[in-house]
C-alpha cells in the first residue's frame, strides 16, 4: 500500500459518491478528525490525532465475464405458482 503523504484530503474533496457511501456505512465517524485518500485500490483514510490508517471503502468490483448482474426485485407483491 503506497499512499502518498502529500495526497490526503478533507472529506469535502472526496467525489459525491464515496462521501454517500462514507454517510451510509460510518455515519458515526467524525469526519473533521480525519483526512482521506481516494485511490483506485479504494479509500483510505487517517485519523489527524494518532496517524493511524484504516481502509474504508474497498473499490467497485465490475461483474465477471458472462454473468449478469442480479435481477432487481419489483414491488408486486406475491408471486404465484401456475399447477
């Protein structure tokens, strides 16, 4: 893991989407104690007081060759079988 120490950010620098994500999964994490780094292997980000590095979102995994995504459920409610 090479993260470049003149790379982290603030959270407001962070794309839309990771910071969505960020709120989701930790609303609990007291994002002006922290800075972040936002690579291609993921975000990772370091608490300002202790220097401690922890790895917070792993990157997007695109589906495999010849496999579909899962179908979405629609909202119909109950699904009969025919006999």
């Amino acid at each position: 893991m090479s993260l470049d120490p003149t790379k982290w950010i603030k959270y407001e620098e962070l794309t839309q989407p990771v910071q969505a994500k960020i709120e989701q999964m930790y609303p609990y994490l007291k994002i002006d104690q922290v800075q972040f780094q936002e690579k291609q292997s993921g975000v990772f980000m370091r608490s300002i007081n202790t220097g401690k590095v922890e790895k917070l979102l792993e990157p997007p995994r695109p589906n495999p060759r010849g496999t579909q995504a899962p179908p979405v459920p629609s909202g119909s409610g109950s699904v009969r079988a025919r006999r």
